[in-house]
C-alpha cells in the first residue's frame, strides 16, 4: 500500500467512525444478502455486540497500516482458527464484497475510485494472511510475509469465544 492510499483510508474511515454501529449493521445485512449461508456462523451471535467488534477491529487495523506486516503471524493464526469456526475461502470474497459496497453505501461523496482501490488493497492485505486454509505453514519473516500477500476481514467472522 502506499503512503497515500494509507492516508485515504484514515480520511474515510474518520467519516464512518461517528456512525459505527449503523454501518456495522448495515455491512452484516449485506453479507447475509451476499451469502445467505453464512448466517449459520452468526446463529448464536449478538450482532450489535459483534458490530462494535467488527468496527474496533477495522480501526485496529487502519491504525496500525503503517507497519501491516507485524500484524501478519496474528493474522494467520485468525485465518487458521477461522477454518475451524466454518470459514471457506469464497467467504472471503462475500466479506470483501460486503464490506467494501458498505463503505461506499456509507461514505456516499467521499467514495471515490481512489478510496475504492485503497481499502481493496488494505482488504487483500488481510486476506492474504488469513487465507491459509488451516494448514500449519512455516512462519516467514515479518517482511517476506508482508511482500507475498495478496487481505482482511474475515474478524467480522470471528466465533462467539473470540469476540
């Protein structure tokens, strides 16, 4: 990622983190309407509850961009546990799909293709890491990981004893 799509990221999010909780409801309406089977991960879920997590992580996340690659070894362990909770790798996709229509639902005006393309980059950043279908991999250092990545939210899909 560069520098300024970074930046971007850290604007736009500004403008969602006032109205967090509505579009955290908003992005899990959608995913259930992306992929109505994943519902079946949220069975025992208090969404709103998850919402606030979901949002707390994403500003973890934009916060730390920065220096991504630390973040990496913890982001491979979330993916591996994730296949375990019932995560596939289309899921990915569906949370991809669904995170990025919310912020552009949520950002109106302020989402442009720049911002498009930034929070994509960031999201195949995450996603990279966590797309690991479960198999134990030799950890790489913090920089090589970081160069081979692909990136992010399957934490909207944490289980209920991760939240």
């Amino acid at each position: 990622m560069t520098p300024a799509q970074v930046s971007l990221i850290r604007e736009t999010w500004r403008q969602v983190v006032p109205r967090a909780d509505q579009v955290a409801a908003l992005f899990y309406k959608r995913l259930f309407e992306i992929d109505p089977s994943l519902r079946e991960l949220f069975t025992e879920v208090d969404l709103a509850a998850q919402g606030r997590r979901l949002a707390k992580a994403l500003g973890d996340l934009v916060a730390a961009l920065d220096s991504i690659e630390d973040f990496v070894p913890a982001l491979e362990v979330l993916g591996r546990r994730h296949v375990g909770y019932g995560v596939r790798d289309q899921h990915y996709d569906s949370v991809g799909e669904a995170l990025l229509w919310t912020l552009e639902t949520g950002l109106g005006p302020a989402w442009t293709g720049e911002a498009a393309e930034a929070w994509g980059a960031a999201y195949r950043l995450v996603v990279g890491a966590m797309r690991c279908d479960g198999l134990p991999q030799a950890p790489l250092p913090p920089s090589e990981a970081a160069a081979q990545l692909p990136t992010w939210l399957c934490l909207a899909t944490a289980a209920p004893g991760d939240r």
